[in-house]
C-alpha cells in the first residue's frame, strides 16, 4: 500500500491484485509541488509499520542556457555572463555550472 504524504494522507496505490509487482508510477501531480510517500505491507496478521518517508518535487530539467557570454577578460582570467533558462521545469534553479577545457597553446 501506498500513501501521499502531502498534509493529508492518501491512498494512491493498493496491490492487492498483484503483490509481485513492487513499482508504481504515480500520476496527476502538480508541477513544482512537493509531495511525500510512505508505503507499508499488509498479511493476515495485520499491517507493517510504514516504511521512511521519501520525498520528492515534480519538475523536470531546466531549459538549456541559451549563450553563454564573453564580458572581459585580462592576462589570467575571462569574466563570462549568461540569462537564466527560458523555462525552471518547475522547480527553482539551485545553481549553474560552467565547464573549460583548461585552454589550448
């Protein structure tokens, strides 16, 4: 059995009908909404305890950056700038990462 955690608890699924399957795509989530989970197993002597809550957000990657930037530069050091992505997918952006190839002589 598995239930939302999300202020109220809610069945959203029951394995009765098959217990040898042990995954479940859970749908008709909000975009950037955390949501939690617990799941816990039944037999004939009752039910289990539940298991850790995981927790999740729906979103998906962002947007590509769409350029990256040449500001200035000096003898030793290039300042760059870019925007933010067009799209979140949902969720706030954390960080950004830039990457070099260490340069070419």
């Amino acid at each position: 059995m598995v239930e939302m955690a999300n202020g109220n608890l809610s069945l959203v699924y029951d394995g009765s009908l098959n217990v040898a399957i042990t995954s479940y795509l859970v749908q008709g989530l909000n975009t950037g909404s955390y949501y939690g989970f617990h799941a816990t197993s039944i037999n004939f002597n009752g039910e289990s305890l539940p298991s850790d809550e995981m927790t999740a957000v729906v979103c998906l990657a962002p947007y590509h950056l769409e350029k990256l930037d040449f500001v200035s530069a000096t003898k030793s050091s290039i300042a760059l700038s870019w925007t933010q992505p067009t799209s979140t997918g949902g969720c706030p952006i954390l960080t950004y990462a830039i990457f070099s190839d260490h340069g070419v002589s």
